[in-house]
C-alpha cells in the first residue's frame, strides 16, 4: 500500500470507529465496524478500577493492544505525549497519574476521533489535557517538550516508522522515555500469511519484526531499548478468521503459532 493510500485507509477505519461509538455501538475497527473487536487482542486491557474513571465511551473506543499507562511509570509532573489518541482512554489515564503539575497530550490525525476525545476530556473532568490535531509522522511540539512517549498499537499502523521514531526522538526531554504498546512480529512469517493474521488483529497491523523495531529505535537516536512481550497471540486464537480466508491453517501453524505479540517497547533518549 502507498503511505497515502494507507492514511486514509487508517482514517476511514478510525472515522468509522469513532462515529460507530458516538452511536451507540462498540469500537470494533476490523474488516468492517460491525466485525468482531478483534479478542483477545483488545480485551481485558484495563482494570475494572481503571474503566470506572474514564466515560463510557471512552473506553469503547479504546482500540489498542496494551495498556501502556499502567507501565509507563508515569510520575506527577511529567509532561505526556499519547501517539495516535484515538478516543483519548490513555490520554486521560495519564493526566490522572502525572497531576498534580503534569499534563498529558494526545495526538490524532482523525477528526471523528478528536472530537470523541474532546467530549471524554468534557465527561471526566479532567482538565490537564490538550489533544492536537495532527499525524505521528510530523508531530506538533517543539523539541525537548515531553517527559515520556507512550502510544497504544498506532506506530504499527504507520508506512514511514523510521520518521515517527525521529520525530519522538526529538521532542523527548533529555532522558525522556518511550514507552508504547505496539504489535511485534518475532520471527519470519510468509508473506500472505502475515497480511491474513494482521487483518484479523484489526485496522490495517503492519508489525515489524523484533530486531527490526530495534535496529530503527537505536538508527533515531535511543538507547536502552527493551522489548517485553505482554500478550503473546496463538493460532487458535485466529483460526475461524483463517480458515474463512481460505488457508489450512494445520499447515501454516508452524509458521505462525506465538511469532504475533503485543509488546511494550521501551527506549530513552540519552541526557
């Protein structure tokens, strides 16, 4: 897919996610917003403590992989950069943990996502927030701005990685952190086997290998690099969808039982 062409897929997807929640309905972001959310892959991320803070709809949006708020080690102070905010669930999580005199920034490229945020911000109560408009790729701040990175399962989504790994770079703090929850593929996979997991996962997955991840975070410039499995995904867990898609899957699971995972990637910008 051309970088272009994969943006507004990935808005459309998102847009569609996001009016479907305002209506009423679930997050689900697949082969269509009516298809399955994608279990186990975006359920059971978030304590019942923690769903009982935010709005409802707000965590009906919430489209991630992970819960990178809850490892971040987000201390009160900081300032927060949420990549690809979506619904605003980690964003607004964030806020709570870094107040008193932190803040927390969420940053999305869909309008229909933004403004679902927006209205979260207004449910919650939570007023040490900014959500900007804007892609992954070029982010609004200047340099030096933020404590710590976090992202839930987004920079995947992106056709130029090695550009959203420069741009995080820049605006961390000397010392800032990169602490996001991304999809990571360890080890090869067959090409049309890896495109059918990736529908499965939802809204358009482009995982990179392990050492891959880790060769561009160390080209943009970070060190201390460190990627932790959290949810390591089976082929059973996937095989109606593959099966429906026309691959045996018997035959394929070699290739593709636990090489899919959701992990949280760790990095920081040295002093």
């Amino acid at each position: 897919m051309e970088t272009s062409e994969l943006r507004e897929n990935v808005k459309q997807r998102y847009g569609a996610a996001a009016l479907n929640v305002a209506q009423g309905g679930g997050g689900c972001c697949g082969s269509g917003v009516e298809a399955s959310c994608g279990d186990p892959i975006t359920s059971n991320l978030y304590s019942a403590e923690e769903a009982a803070l935010l709005p409802e709809m707000a965590v009906k949006a919430s489209l991630g992989c992970g819960n990178p708020t809850a490892l971040a080690e987000l201390r009160p102070g900081e300032t927060v950069l949420d990549l690809g905010s979506g619904g605003g669930i980690d964003v607004l999580l964030s806020a709570r943990r870094v107040a008193p005199g932190g803040k927390a920034y969420g940053l999305d490229m869909t309008e229909e996502m933004l403004e679902l945020a927006r209205q979260n911000q207004k449910k919650s109560g939570v007023e040490n927030v900014e959500f900007l408009k804007g892609e992954i790729e070029a982010i609004p701040l200047p340099d030096n701005t933020v404590d710590v990175i976090i992202s839930n399962c987004v920079i995947n989504l992106s056709a130029d990685k090695d550009r959203v790994l420069r741009e995080a770079f820049r605006v961390l703090k000397p010392g800032g952190r990169f602490a996001v929850s991304d999809v990571v593929v360890r080890g090869e996979v067959p090409e049309a086997v890896r495109r059918n997991i990736e529908l499965w996962m939802g809204c358009v997955a482009g995982a990179l290998e392990e050492s891959e991840y880790r060769e561009k975070l160390a080209g943009a410039g970070f060190e201390q690099i460190d990627v932790e499995p959290t949810r390591i995904y089976r082929v059973e867990d996937a095989r109606n969808f593959l099966e429906s898609a026309g691959l045996d899957v018997e035959t394929i699971a070699p290739a593709v039982d636990g090489k899919f995972m959701s992990a949280l990637v760790r990095a920081r910008k040295p002093e």
